[in-house]
C-alpha cells in the first residue's frame, strides 16, 4: 500500500518534508510512500540515500545518471 502525503503524520511527515526540501520536488515520489508503511525503514533509507547522494568525487546530476543507468540496465520498471 502506499501512503498518501494527507495520510503523513510524525516521522513520515518529517520525512516527506525532507524529501521534498532536498530535492526541490512538490510530491512524494511512489518508492518512498511505500516505505512509509514502516517509518523507521523509511527514516533509514532516506538517510542512507541522502548520504550517498552528498556531492563528492562524484556531483549529485551524475550521481543520479549512474543510478538511472543501473536501474535501466537491470530492466526496473519504475
């Protein structure tokens, strides 16, 4: 099931927030509503990804290119 943002409430609340301040986007993306129905899994792997993601030897746009890469690779529909 995934979660809608009215549905949002607490931790997933503060969450979603995050995730929408850090990537500049106005919705919930459907990876992440689904790992609302557990909060502390979603709180974990958001931090996870946020940590991964910081700009490095590598900016966040390729980054993000090599993610798209492996997940079309690999045949991932979403």
């Amino acid at each position: 099931r995934l979660m809608t943002e009215e549905e949002a409430t607490g931790k997933v609340k503060e969450v979603f927030d995050d995730i929408k301040r850090t990537k500049g986007i106005d919705f919930i993306p459907n990876i992440w509503r689904a790992l609302a129905t557990c909060p502390e899994h979603l709180e974990v792997t958001w931090q996870k990804l946020k940590t991964i993601m910081r700009p490095g030897k590598l900016d966040l746009l390729t980054k993000e290119i090599v993610a798209l890469a492996v997940s079309i690779t690999n045949g991932c529909r979403y």
